[in-house]
C-alpha cells in the first residue's frame, strides 16, 4: 500500500458513495489492508450517519462502497465500520479501529479476501461509471 501513497500515521478522507458523506481518518497500520478509524468526533458522527445508526456501538459488518482520497489521489475501496481492535484516538467517540479494503485485501487471521467486500468495490466501481468519473490509473 505504501506503493500507492498510503502509510501508517497518515490522515485521509473516506466518501461513501452510496450516501455521499465524507468523513476523516487516521491510518493506524497498511498490511493486508488498512485498519483506520475516524479522526475526531464529527468524523463519527458522519460514519453513524452512513450507517443510519445513532451511535458508534451500533455499527456493524455491512460491507461500504467507498472513495479514499490520499493527498491528490483516489481509489475504490470497501469498509466494514464495526468497531474493533486497538484504538490510537481517545477522543472521537469510536472505541477501537475498522477495516478498509481493496482488491485483492486479505483478513489479517485468515489471509481471506472476502465476498463483501469484492462486491463492495465492484459496486464502487459501478457507481463512479453512472456518474461519468473514470477510475484513475492505480485504482485497485
């Protein structure tokens, strides 16, 4: 992932492209894929939104279509917003991290690329071909 600009301790923004909400994120670690959570507590309260749930503990294992934007860069990608795992932001009313995916991506356990996700990305995919946007060179 640091191929393509993403690193460890970075910010970038997350838009959903089935609602259209954007929100920060902080880069807590890019392996297998990146385990990110939301930058202040603003960035929560949109995550909620995207989800339609009132609160952080409500979030679960939907699969997201999603854009990530890196510095001047873009790529599909898909979140689960559940939240698990380590925290590193005390004060964004999110207790732990959350996943986010590209092709290709693997679980950290299991090393599986999951079926959510590759539709997920696929319906990314689609979403940006009706709105008339190409996908950049290096979107996954």
């Amino acid at each position: 992932l640091s191929a393509i600009g993403i690193a460890r301790n970075q910010t970038a923004k997350l838009t959903d492209l089935t609602t259209n909400k954007s929100l920060n994120i902080h880069i807590q670690s890019a392996g297998n894929h990146i385990d990110v959570e939301p930058l202040t507590a603003a960035d929560t309260t949109t995550l909620c939104e995207i989800y339609g749930v009132s609160s952080a503990d409500k979030i679960g294992w939907e699969a997201r279509p999603i854009l990530i934007t890196v510095d001047k860069y873009q790529f599909i990608c898909s979140i689960y917003g559940e939240a698990h795992g380590a925290e590193v932001i005390k004060d964004n009313n999110y207790s732990g991290q959350f996943c986010l995916h590209f092709t290709g991506s693997k679980t950290h356990n299991s090393g599986e690329t999951l079926d959510r996700h590759k539709k997920a990305i696929a319906e990314a995919a689609t979403i940006l071909t009706k709105m008339g946007k190409k996908l950049q060179k290096g979107t996954p």
